[in-house]
C-alpha cells in the first residue's frame, strides 16, 4: 500500500513537472515565431540556447538515477548549439557535436530497447538506409566540398536513429515507445529542414520549422527517458519488496 502511494505520489508530480516544462518550451517557441514577423530580434539567438539547459535541469530536479549517455548527448547539443549561434565560423564542429548527441540517442535506443533481436535490426538495416538516402541524393551537389564528409555522417546518423524509433515501435508499440517513435521522426523533419535551409532555400520559416521539430525531438526523447527509467525503477522496488 505504501508503495503504491509513493508510485502515485510520483506520478502526479511528473504530469506536474511535464506541464512546466512544455510551458517554459512553448514560450520560447513563440519567440522564434515572433522572430519571422520582426527579424531584427536578436536576443532570440540567444534565447534558442535555452531548450536544452531547460532540459538538463528538469531532468536533475525529476531524476533519481542519471543516465551517463543520455546527460553526454545534452551536452553534445549544448556545444552544437554554441557553435551555430554564438560561434560564427564553426560550422563544422556545429555538425559534428550534433552528430555525435544525436548518435548517442541511437546508442541509448539499443541499450534500452534489448527486446528487438540483432537479426532483425541487421536486416531491416540496408533497405531502410537505402530508401532514406534516395532524396539525399538530389542535395548532393549542394553540399559545399569542406563540410562533405561532416554532413553525411550526420545525414546517415540521424536516418539510423530515426531507424531505431521505428523499429522500437513497431516491435512494441505502446505509450513509451511512442514518445520514441515522435522523437525519431521529429529528428528527420529537422534533419530535412535545416538541410533545405542551409543548402537550397534560406527562409526564416523553413529555419522556424527546423527549430520547432527540433525542440520537439529532444523533448520527446526527454519523456521517453523520464517514463522508462521511472518504470524500470519502479520494477526494481517491486522485486525488493
């Protein structure tokens, strides 16, 4: 009984929590929607540095347990997002430290999705990668000679990421996986959208867009992190009682 209690006790301060955050994360998304009326906004630059602290500090004020790989791959967007807004010339590291945050979600999925067998990832592997890379080829002769290799690690690690999220669902669907799922598919849009931007069409609402999905994205990989750590815990205290 007084587990039970405590199990609802956390719940109810977790939906409390989520209220907070997706608050504090809507309010900066409208800043940088006020930004395409009024482009001469510039405290909004600095302002988009803030999706990802805000998700660091609600994870340490909701999380008992810290995920070593998960609080990496924050950084690694904290240090992407210094390089694209504050670094002026450093676009380059920008890309790679995106990579690496965005390949270390990949490795989390694998760790923590243990249910879908090797086999079946290594199969569906080359065709999914085969049908994600088909609209890359029409960006190709876009992408400038000194970022080449950089944008395709990239382009390839988000579309394996994505990858994951799908197979997790369709393995197991259910409410965490879902999370998975719009976390994966937001990071695509991104994906999508800041390569249209940088490469093809430079737009404020095609760079809003790409900033939105990508708050949408972490966000998401937030509650996914929030819900299956509480639930594996929650298992643990069970076993012990």
């Amino acid at each position: 009984m007084e587990f039970k209690t405590e199990t609802i006790y956390f719940v109810m301060q977790m939906k409390k929590t989520n209220t907070i955050l997706k608050t504090i994360l809507i309010c900066i998304a409208s800043i940088d929607i006020i930004w395409f009326f009024y482009s001469d906004l510039t405290f909004r630059r600095y302002t988009m540095l803030l999706p990802i602290p805000v998700l660091v500090l609600f994870y340490f004020l909701q999380k008992e347990t810290k995920s070593i790989l998960y609080l990496v791959a924050l950084a690694a967007f904290m240090t992407a997002d210094y390089f694209f807004r504050i670094g002026g010339e450093q676009f380059i590291e920008g890309v790679i430290a995106t990579t690496i945050g965005i390949g270390l979600y990949g490795v989390i999925v694998l760790i923590k999705s243990h249910y879908i067998s090797t086999r079946r990832i290594l199969v569906s592997t080359v065709p999914f990668l085969a049908i994600y890379m088909i609209p890359f080829i029409f960006f190709i002769d876009k992408i400038p000679d000194y970022a080449f290799s950089q944008i395709v690690s990239y382009t390839f690690v988000v579309g394996y990421f994505s990858f994951l999220t799908i197979l997790t669902y369709v393995s197991k669907p259910s409410l965490i996986t879902k999370k998975l799922l719009i976390a994966g598919v937001s990071t695509i849009g991104m994906g999508m959208l800041y390569g249209i931007y940088l490469f093809v069409f430079t737009n404020r609402i095609v760079g809003i867009g790409a900033n939105m999905f990508f708050m949408i994205s972490n966000y998401s990989m937030w509650r996914y992190m929030m819900i299956k750590d509480t639930m594996k815990k929650e298992n643990d205290d069970m076993f012990t009682l």
